[in-house]
C-alpha cells in the first residue's frame, strides 16, 4: 500500500473516466503543456492502492512530454466491480489493461506498482502488440513467500470473506499500528486510506489478497514476450525481497534500477527521479 502525501492534484492532472470496452474506469490524467505526446504512460496500481499512488509521477512524467493515465482496476476504489470473486483473476484484471492501452491507442509504456505489477505482466503475455514497454515497480515474480507475510494476507482474505470491509480496515489499522515503525498519517490523508480501503468492492479486494499468495512466476515468458522490460525499485524497498526482484531482472536480461531515498512507494517519496528512470527507459531503443 502507498500512502499520498497530498490529496490536492497538481495543476494538469485531472480526474477523468476512461471507457472501454470491458467497462469504465477511473483514471487520474494528465497531458504535456505544449506539443504533441511523446506517446502514453499507463500505471497500474497495487494491492490496496489506487491511482492516486502516482498523482506526483502523473505529473512529472506529462511535463517530460508524455501522456500520463494512472488508473483504479476494476472493483478498486473509484472503478466499480462486480461481487463475483470470478471477476479477480489475473487474466480479467489483465484483460482490462489491455482494453484501456487499446482505447489510448496502443503502444503504451506499462507502468505496474507492486501487485499491479503482476497484472501488467499478465497483460502483457495476452497481448503484447498494445505495449510498447513494461516497467516492474517495485514488484516481484509471483505470490509472496515469506511465512509472515502469507500468514498476514491469509487473515486478510479470511476477513475479507467474512466480515464487513469496515471492520477488516479497523482491525487491520490496529493491527499495523502495533509495528513499532508506524507513522500515523495526518488526519486528512488517515481519512482518505479508511476511504478508499472501504470503497473497493469486497470480492475483489479478498481475491487480490489471494493473488498476492498463488500467483505463480511467469518471468520466463515476459522475457520471451519480446516487449522491452525494466525492474525498478526503491533502495529500501519492503515488499518482495531485493534479490528476488534482482533475479527477475538477471532473467529478463536487464541491470535493476534503484531509486535511492524511496521504500516500496517510490512514485510518491520519490516522483522526479522516478519518472527520470522511466523515461530514459522509454526513450532507450538498444
């Protein structure tokens, strides 16, 4: 999960519902002030996160000249979703990518956060002819396999299936609020999290929640996609291991890039590095 900093968007990025045909979806959006796009950005988010995990990076990389879209998936937040845990596959939430790079045109450079990262990959491997690049953000090959962090996610899921979402967010927060490195965020942003937390859909914030434990690794395939891939994370990154991540990019073929400063949100605590990373990626050919 990524914490905003602000809520207030930067002049340029605006909220707009991109529809596609697999639905509609919300999407944070922002343009470069002259000239024609260099192209298109599209960010997919994570695990209990959402499009405003990139607000500050939607904005950096549109002033570097691309179009920048930082979407909510289905049942995530603002994206509505139906209740059928069916409909939280990878292959559906990857189906949706492809829908929306097809409705910007094709061509995009995918952007997957953490869990969203998984997601992208999958896209990818359905149809690789609508993404230019992908970029693995601070993401990892499959499900986790730490023992605490499964047994975490399990009591989630469980809750998740059992309980009403507010009070899975109650416990939860109480239960992260015991880690001696807890930070409470400030009122507005605490509100914002106890929000957008409660306004995913149930089903598919459980079947996520199970993704992040059964995904199986597919790196093997990405790097047969022929689509030009790129691992990045934060040097402190806490999600998947460092050398996991690193195996993954030694199998993709590609030198990980680490955004010094930046944990496992580095498109928040780090925007303007980040978005450098991303676009010399993009511009580079070899």
């Amino acid at each position: 999960m990524s914490t905003p900093r602000t809520l207030t968007l930067p002049d340029g990025v605006r909220p707009v519902t991109l529809e596609t045909e697999r639905g509609s979806f919300a999407t944070l959006q922002a343009v470069p002030d002259v000239g024609t796009p260099l192209g298109t950005a599209l960010l997919v988010p994570g695990w209990t996160g959402s499009k405003e995990d990139f607000t500050p990076l939607v904005d950096h990389l549109a002033r570097f000249g691309w179009r920048t879209v930082a979407v909510d998936q289905r049942g995530q937040y603002e994206t509505p979703g139906p209740a059928d845990p069916s409909a939280y596959t990878l292959k559906e939430l990857a189906l949706d990518v492809v829908a929306m790079s097809k409705e910007l045109g094709g061509y995009s450079q995918l952007v997957g956060h953490s869990f969203g990262g998984l997601v992208a990959r999958e896209a990818v491997l359905a149809d690789p002819s609508v993404f230019s690049t992908i970029t693995l953000l601070c993401s990892g090959p499959g499900g986790f396999s730490d023992e605490a962090k499964v047994q975490g996610l399990q009591m989630l899921a469980f809750g998740l299936d059992n309980l009403p979402i507010e009070q899975v967010y109650d416990l939860k927060l109480e239960h992260d609020s015991k880690d001696p490195r807890y930070v409470a965020p400030a009122i507005e942003i605490a509100a914002f999290l106890r929000k957008r937390f409660t306004g995913n859909v149930p089903a598919s914030l459980a079947e996520i929640t199970k993704r992040l434990i059964d995904a199986e690794d597919r790196t093997d395939q990405l790097a047969r996609s022929g689509v030009r891939a790129q691992v990045a994370y934060g040097e402190t990154d806490d999600g998947w291991p460092l050398a996991v991540q690193d195996r993954m990019a030694e199998i993709l073929g590609v030198k990980p890039q680490v955004i010094a400063d930046a944990g496992h949100s580095p498109a928040i605590e780090q925007p303007a590095a980040t978005a450098r990373i991303l676009v010399d990626f993009f511009h580079d050919h070899h």
